[in-house]
C-alpha cells in the first residue's frame, strides 16, 4: 500500500530473492513502463517506505533502491 501506481512490492523483493530478477522486471514494466525512472524520482517517503510498517519500528525497507535495481538490470539483460 501507499504505491500510486500500484507497485506490487511484496512480490517484487520475493521475486528478487527467489533469484528471479528478469521475472521481477517484467512484471515491474507491465505495471509502469516508467519504472526505472520513476524509482529515482518518486518521493518514497510520502509513499511506500513511508507507509512501510519498518517505518514505525526503526528504517523502512528500500523499496525505490530495490526496484532501481531490479529495473536497470532488465534493461540491460
């Protein structure tokens, strides 16, 4: 939750530590074409790390540095 555009987050770092990163991409790019670009501009902290339940504990997961990686390692593959 807290994606605006729905950014399936959970199953992106499932898929990440499956070993399955190009499956992890493609799906990254069905959902938004912009994805690469998106992670570096997106203000995480009003969206998915600041809702991430971590947040209320100690540092929410790095989801935009996590789907940055993802992302850029697609486009290259």
């Amino acid at each position: 939750m807290g994606c605006p555009v729905s950014t399936p987050v959970n199953d992106m770092v499932k898929m990440l530590l499956e070993g399955d990163i190009i499956k992890a991409g493609e799906m990254l790019f069905e959902n938004n074409p912009l994805s690469s670009v998106c992670s570096l501009v997106c203000p995480v902290e009003k969206f998915c790390e600041g809702n991430c339940i971590l947040n209320h504990k100690n540092n929410p997961i790095q989801v935009s540095i996590i789907e940055n990686y993802i992302s850029e390692y697609y486009l290259e593959f």
